[in-house]
C-alpha cells in the first residue's frame, strides 16, 4: 500500500473556505463582518493565497464558520497530519485514476494471500481502471457502489463482466440503473469473507452509501470504512443535495466507529477516525 504521506489531500484551505460558506449560507462580504477578517484576504484563501493569513485570522475565520480551527490551521501551513493506515486484517488496493486536475479512488479489499476479494466504485471508465488495476489482486467477488456519479460509476459494468458477476450493490433509492442491488442504512452482506455493512448517506448527492467492511466473523478487527464523497482526509464532500444532510452523517459515523477505523475516500489519501475526529475542520 503507497505511503498516505504522498497522495495530495483532496480539499486544500480555499475549498474548505468554500465549502463551509455554502454551507453556512453566507457569502464572503458576510464572512468578513462576522470573523473581522478583510473579504480581500478571505477572496484571495479562496484562490489558493494564504500568505496574508495570520494566526488569528485563521482562529477569527474558524470560528464564524464552526469549523475545527486546529485542523484549519493545519490545512493553512500544510501541516495536516496524515496518519498510518496499517493494521487491517486484508489487503487494501487504492487504484487512482485521473479525474480532471485531481484524482478519483477506486479501491479493491482483498485476501492477502489469493488476491480474491471486493471492489468499491469502478472509477471513471473500465479502461482506466485496468491500467491501474493491481497484479496482487485476482478475482473480484463482489461489487459495491458509493454513489452514482460519472467518475465513480464509469468502470462499474466492466467490472462486473470481467469478473462474471450480474449484479452490484449501492445505494437504495433512486435510478441506480439494471442489475444494482439496493442498500439501505444497517443492512449487511456477505461476500468473499467479509462482512460489509452500508451506511445510508446523503448529502453530496441524494443517493449515497458509505460501507463498513470487517472479516466474516471477526466482530473485533480493526475494519475499513469506505467513505465515498462523505468524508475526506482534511474536508468532506460537497454537499450538493444537502449540506446539512451532509454533515449530520459525517458526524454521526466519525462519532460512532473505533478510532482505529481506517478511510478509504472516494478522492485524496486514506485516514482515520480518529484523526478526523481530532483534526477535520468541518468536526467541531
Ligand atoms: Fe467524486
């Protein structure tokens, strides 16, 4: 598994500014009377310059926008802790696939030993996903879905013939389209060992499944949360179909799973629950 170290975070500064100001409702000038922060130096975060950005800038910011101003800060000086993901009991595969100037995750969760195992989003078209796809893994079991958006779901039915199978999970409501197989909030399945749990989500889109992924058997191994668009390292998605939604579910999942918890995120590196309960700017 490549170091988390070097995987570019999703979100920098001036789209967390972003999206916590859709998110709250107010535009700049407003952000600006409320923190006592000049509307030029929040436009110019919002471009990517922090220079002009002091400590209590940042502090002022954080706090008009409820955001965790420790992890903000972080964010700010290119500081944001990036934790070891080791220690599940499988093989986690990233396959990072080009998506416009950044990157989208696909991710395969297999045996260690035979490379059999599970598939998360398809990325943006089955091409793309076989010239990332890893040698280590073999044969695919089972096919799971975050959300139904182009540069997740592109290689989904490729996949699917690839490896024989007719059907795929995601998210229970809406047109997910011939031979998906709904999953709504508890409900589990069985596949290749493990034992994969959906969390309904909605929030960055209206049809959203983040997924809990433990060996069959093994209630107490350190598992794998795949997290799609809801959460990110540093950020969480955009919360195009509801903000509120989206930020209710993020905080609800980061508060009830072990801290151990590893994410695998639809864009940008792995963490953990723990280090984004302690440092995600949208957890306060
Ligand atoms: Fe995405």
């Amino acid at each position: 598994m490549p170091a988390a170290r070097a995987i570019p975070l999703e979100d920098e500064l001036g789209d967390v500014i972003d999206k916590a100001l859709r998110c709250a409702g107010f535009n700049e000038e407003q952000l600006a009377g409320r923190a006592g922060v000049s509307v030029e130096k929040i436009r110019n975060a919002e471009d990517y310059r922090y220079e002009d950005l002091t400590d209590d800038d940042l502090r002022r910011l954080a706090g008009a926008l409820r955001l965790n101003e420790v992890g903000l800060a972080a964010l700010a000086r290119d500081r944001y802790p990036r934790p070891r993901v080791t220690g599940l009991p499988f093989c986690v595969h990233p396959m990072r696939l080009p998506f416009g100037v950044g990157v989208v995750n696909a991710y395969a969760v297999v045996d260690c030993a035979t490379g059999v195992g599970l598939l998360f989003d398809g990325g943006t078209g089955f091409e793309a996903l076989q010239q990332v796809w890893p040698r280590a893994v073999t044969r695919i079991e089972a096919v799971f879905l975050t959300h139904p958006e182009a540069e997740h779901i592109g290689g989904i039915s490729g996949a699917l013939r690839q490896h024989g199978l007719a059907t795929f999970y995601g998210p229970r409501c809406g047109p997910t389209g011939p031979g998906c197989w709904p999953l709504g909030e508890g409900e589990t399945v069985v596949a290749a060992g493990y034992q994969i749990t959906a969390f309904s989500t909605p929030g960055h889109c209206a049809e959203h499944n983040c997924y809990l992924v433990r060996p069959k058997g093994v209630p107490r191994a350190r598992a794998l949360l795949v997290s799609g668009d809801l959460i990110f390292a540093g950020s969480l998605g955009g919360g195009y179909f509801s903000c509120q939604q989206l930020l209710r579910h993020a905080r609800r999942i980061l508060e009830a799973l072990p801290g151990a918890t590893v994410i695998a995120p639809g864009h940008g590196p792995m963490t953990t629950v723990a280090n984004e309960r302690k440092y995600n700017p949208f957890l306060v």
